[in-house]
C-alpha cells in the first residue's frame, strides 16, 4: 500500500524540511502552498506534487480535499505547518475522517 501525506504550508522552512523527511521516507508527498521556491529540491521527484490552495477558502478547501480522497484514497493524517491551520482546513479533513472535530 501506497503512504500518501498531506503537508500545508509546505514552503515555509519547517514546512520543506517536513516535505524532505517524507520523501526520504517514502511517502507520495501532496503539499500544498502559494509558491514553490523553497521546494526546488523536491520539484523533480516522482513522489511529489505541489498544489496551490487558499486554505482560508472553506469551499476551497472542502473541493481540494473531495480530489485528493478521489485521486489517493484515504491519506496519512495530515501535517499542518501553516498558519491558517484553522477551521477550513477541518472542514476538509471531516471528509477524510467523519466525525473529526
């Protein structure tokens, strides 16, 4: 079985060196951020993906999550570095893990 993780705020520094430690363990690695610049070390692996979402969206965020689930099943719980680790993004994981709150 594949290990898929989702990382937020992944181009910050704690973000990327969360990025890097999760490939180098081998996770299929989906992060998400603005902008990619501190992530060059990881743009080229074949585990990675970079998505750009507005986590203070909820619909945003709901509509990202509903792919990711269709996309890679159930993930590894998710690793929040960013700063606006707040109620939209709980709002998408309750569709990873029903009855989180």
């Amino acid at each position: 079985m594949d290990k898929t993780i989702l990382i937020t705020g992944a181009n910050g520094n704690l973000g990327a060196a969360t990025v890097k430690k999760f490939l180098d363990e081998g996770y299929k690695v989906v992060a998400v951020d603005h902008s990619g610049t501190h992530l060059g070390f990881a743009a080229s692996h074949d585990n990675f993906e970079l998505r750009a979402v507005d986590l203070s969206d909820e619909e945003a965020v709901v509509s990202f999550m509903e792919e990711i689930i269709e996309l890679y099943g159930l993930i590894s719980p998710p690793v929040s570095s960013s700063s606006i680790c707040c109620r939209t993004v709980m709002a998408g994981l309750s569709l990873w893990a029903p009855g989180l709150h």
